[in-house]
C-alpha cells in the first residue's frame, strides 16, 4: 500500500527536512495504513497458517529430512517475524520471495514413498528402454532384476543420505 508517508505528511512536523515514508515497523505499518480492514484478514491469514504448521509436526509423517527443513523454515519465519518489529524487510522483493519460500516449506505435505529408502530401484519402466536380448546393460539398473535394488553407481555416493537420526 506504501501510504504511510503520504499519511504521515500531516503528523511529521519538519523542521530539518526530514520526512520519514516507513515506519520502520510492518506490523505499525500495515496497522496505520490498513486499519481493521487490513488487519483482520492478516490476523486470520496468520492464525490459519500456524494451525496448519502445527497439524503438519503432530501428523508425524515426516522422514528427518522433512522434519528439518521443516523445523528450519519455522525458525526462519520466526526470525522473519521478529525482525519485521524493527525493519521493514518484507518489502524488499528479495526477502519477500524468500518468505515465500519458507512458507510453502513450512507447510509442505510431503508425498510418502518419495524419499523412503525403504522404496526399490527397478528397471527402465518403458519396455522399449529395456537393453535387447544379449546385449549389456547401459545402466546399472537395467541389469537388476525386479524387485531388487541394483550396485550402488559412483553417482550414489554423491548425493545426500536418504535418514537422518532424529
């Protein structure tokens, strides 16, 4: 909305220049520009939004890996929010996407089955990626047979583990 400057036109006597257009404080900020009007649905949007982070760490379905960069997201929010008391951050478009980012984390429903190391590796899925008859295999996993997990490739040591202990 950025009215607060034009608004406070009135209030700010200026007797070396100075005019200040931000309040230095979002939550002052939105409250002097946006009133009940604004505010209510903001209180809403906040209260709904922690409700359904807390519905996400009760359901315990999260592997480790989940639960922390869950739990991070949390922490960044939180630290979002407080500096928000004394910056006015979340106007920059940088840090705005950020936010973003950690709240479409925060409140990630994660798909079951994706990460779980308990999931086998098989075969080309397509019959015709499948080697011909007599031929070697061009990946390791055309050579595992179904339901098995193939040798682990060089490229499988470098990525990240699929656990973390809790």
């Amino acid at each position: 909305m950025n009215t607060y400057g034009i608004a406070m036109l009135h209030y700010q006597p200026v007797p070396g220049g100075e005019l200040y257009i931000e309040a230095h404080n979002d939550y002052l900020q939105l409250a002097a520009e946006g009133g009940l009007l604004l505010g209510v649905p903001i209180l809403l949007a906040a209260v709904l939004f922690v409700r359904e982070v807390w519905r996400r760490f009760r359901e315990a379905a999260d592997d480790s890996r989940t639960y922390w960069l869950r739990a991070g997201a949390v922490t960044g929010l939180c630290a979002i929010a407080f500096q928000e008391l004394f910056d006015f951050t979340l106007q920059m478009p940088g840090a705005a996407a950020l936010f973003v980012v950690l709240v479409a984390i925060a409140i990630h429903r994660p798909s079951h089955g994706a990460h779980d190391s308990s999931v086998l590796v098989r075969g080309p899925s397509h019959p015709s990626a499948a080697a011909a008859p007599g031929t070697p295999p061009s990946h390791p996993s055309a050579a595992a047979a179904p339901g098995t997990r193939p040798a682990p490739s060089a490229a499988a040591f470098m990525c990240w583990p699929t656990s973390f202990p809790r």
